[in-house]
C-alpha cells in the first residue's frame, strides 16, 4: 500500500509517499524557516498563507520524486492536530479534497503519533516501550501500547522545552530556531560554568511531570547569580549551562519512569530530539535501548504521517469527510476518537 502522507501543522509544508508503512519513496520538506526568522518566531498567519502557496508544488514534487502518478497512490492521509489552527486547514482540507476527487481512501493523522512513529520508518520496534516526545509545543513522557495507543505519564506544566530553548534564544538576539542555534553554540562552552535550578514539583502529583517556565526565568532575568566562580560570563557557557539543566529536566523524570515501568526501551521524537546532549546522555545509560529518528525525521515532515496513517487504513479505518482541524488535545487517547474529534 503506497499512502501519500501530508503535513502542515506549523511551518513546514510536506508530503511524503511511504510503502506499507515503512518503506520512505519520497519524503519533501519546504521550510518557512526565512520567513519567520525576521520575526524570531512562527507568525501564524503568514504560515497559513506560505502552506497555501505550496501545498500543490510539494505533493507534485513528492510524486515526481517517488516517479508516480496520484493514480498509483492507494490512500491519503493529513495532519489534522494540534497545531496552528490555520495551516491545519490547508494540508488538511488539501489532502480531503484530493482524496475525495479520486475516490481514494483518507485517515486524518494526529500529528504527535507521527512524530512517535518516525523512528519507526528505519527500526523496528517492539510495543511496549517508553517514549520522550519533546518539541516546540510538546513535552510528554509516555507508555507506547500500539501506534495509537498512547498512555500519558508525565508533560510539561507551563511551557514545552522547545519554547524554553526558543524564548531563551530570543531573549539573547542568538537566532531562529533558537534549539539548533543553542545546541552548536553549547558545544563550544562549558556546562558547569553556570548551575540552573531544576524545577522540583509534587512527586505525589507530579512524578513524571516536568517545568520549564522557572528555568527560563533564571536564564533570561537572573542569569548573573547562577554564575559559578572562575567561568567567564560567554554566551557560549550560557548555553552550555541552560541546555544541560533543560536536558536533565527531561532524563531525570524520564529515568523514574523507566525504574517504575521496567521497561528499558525509550523511543524519542520531535523536533527537541535532535538536540546532540539530549543524545549523548541517554546514550551513557548502556541498559537502556534509546532509539532516536534520523535528524532529517526529527522536524515535521510527511513520511511520519504516512507511516502513521498506513496502519489505520491497514485496519480498516477511515476518517470521515466532515473530519476537521483541532488546534490543541485535552490528551490521548485510543483509536480513531482522536482522529476524528
């Protein structure tokens, strides 16, 4: 089954065309990344309108790269949530209508089980295990039952790691996107010239649940007193210091979970997963099977939702054609509930 999978849930237009769920023929991601960088942040509307513009150019270019015809497509699928409410729409409305005019088959993919599933495209990976989905808008420890069987342990409780690194990064004028800019400007400064406080919340109501706000707080307003005697005040130890503290925010929660669960493989996604400390640490822990997507799998792109959307349609699912967008969900859970709300 050869499943065209589009996605446009923030500011990447792309579409893939992926073979019974883990053979990637094509995969192409235009990037709004020049747009945006003016303003140090995704402007929503002017993503709408970029995802509009483009969203036929990528999908003839994703079949002319898999050397297709829409004839040989078997089925389409489109991120419908969470996301930017208006570019959403666009992949969205563009993959139902495309499906509806070929009389081709449709699934409606949320876009975090993509990002879950895009380590998957190269790896197979027994259920259950532990999955680390960190971006710009998520973070969220999880127990992975099935492709669509999600259970949420633990999540932010103010902003997402991503946004930390982001806003850290604007606060500076350092660059957009503000985790890649950090991660190289890190590698070049020390960690321990600096020591952030690690937020510390409830372990009875919050055990597996992380804060960011705090440590954004302490980077941007009260950098100086962190400061450890004997280390130069650079820009390149900040980061060094601040990525560090946000990383092991993650990993500490993520390792209770794993002493909790037993379960020793964790699966990462997002695009925070390409961070290289985030890596490098879970690396050190050589009794677990940390699995990472390529980096080029880690952003948004199509193949994920391709990936994801193969194994509904495969069980026979489909979503309807009033299915609409969803900018935000209250949380997961399983089968097509989520597809279709």
């Amino acid at each position: 089954m050869k499943v065209l999978g589009i996605e446009s849930s923030c500011d990447e237009t792309a579409a893939a065309i992926v073979e019974d769920g883990k053979k990637i023929i094509s995969n192409v991601v235009a990037t709004q990344i020049p747009f945006h960088q003016i303003y140090k942040g995704v402007v929503p509307e002017i993503a709408s309108r970029k995802h509009a513009e483009w969203i036929l150019p990528v999908v003839n270019q994703a079949l002319a790269e898999a050397n297709m015809d829409l004839s040989e497509v078997d089925a389409i699928c489109a991120t419908n949530r969470p996301g930017l409410m208006g570019s959403l729409l666009v992949g969205l409305t563009f993959g139902k209508t495309l499906a509806w005019a070929t009389g081709k088959p449709f699934v409606a993919v949320n876009h975090m089980l993509g990002h879950l599933y895009a380590a998957h495209l190269e790896n197979d990976i027994p259920y259950p295990y532990l999955g680390l989905l960190v971006s710009g808008g998520h973070s969220i420890i999880c127990k992975v039952n099935n492709f669509d069987d999600i259970e949420v342990l633990g999540t932010t409780v103010d902003d997402s790691v991503g946004e930390a690194f982001d806003k850290v990064s604007k606060f500076y004028g350092l660059g957009y996107p503000g985790g890649v800019v950090i991660d190289n400007l890190a590698k070049k400064g020390d960690p321990k010239a600096a020591t952030f406080p690690i937020p510390r919340l409830d372990p009875k109501d919050h055990r597996y649940d992380v804060s960011f706000s705090g440590l954004k707080t302490a980077v941007i307003h009260q950098c100086d007193m962190f400061w450890n005697e004997g280390y130069e005040h650079s820009t390149e130890n900040m980061c060094a210091a601040f990525q560090e503290t946000a990383v092991k925010t993650l990993t500490n929660k993520l390792l209770k979970a794993v002493e909790d669960t037993g379960l020793k493989t964790v699966v990462a996604g997002g695009g925070v997963a390409a961070n290289s400390r985030l890596r490098s640490i879970l690396a050190e822990h050589k009794d677990l099977n940390c699995i990472f997507p390529p980096l080029k799998l880690c952003g948004d792109n199509g193949a994920m939702i391709a990936g994801v959307g193969y194994h509904f349609l495969a069980r026979g699912d489909r979503s309807d054609w009033n299915t609409t967008a969803c900018a935000r969900i209250p949380q997961f859970k399983r089968g097509l509930d989520q597809v279709r709300r």
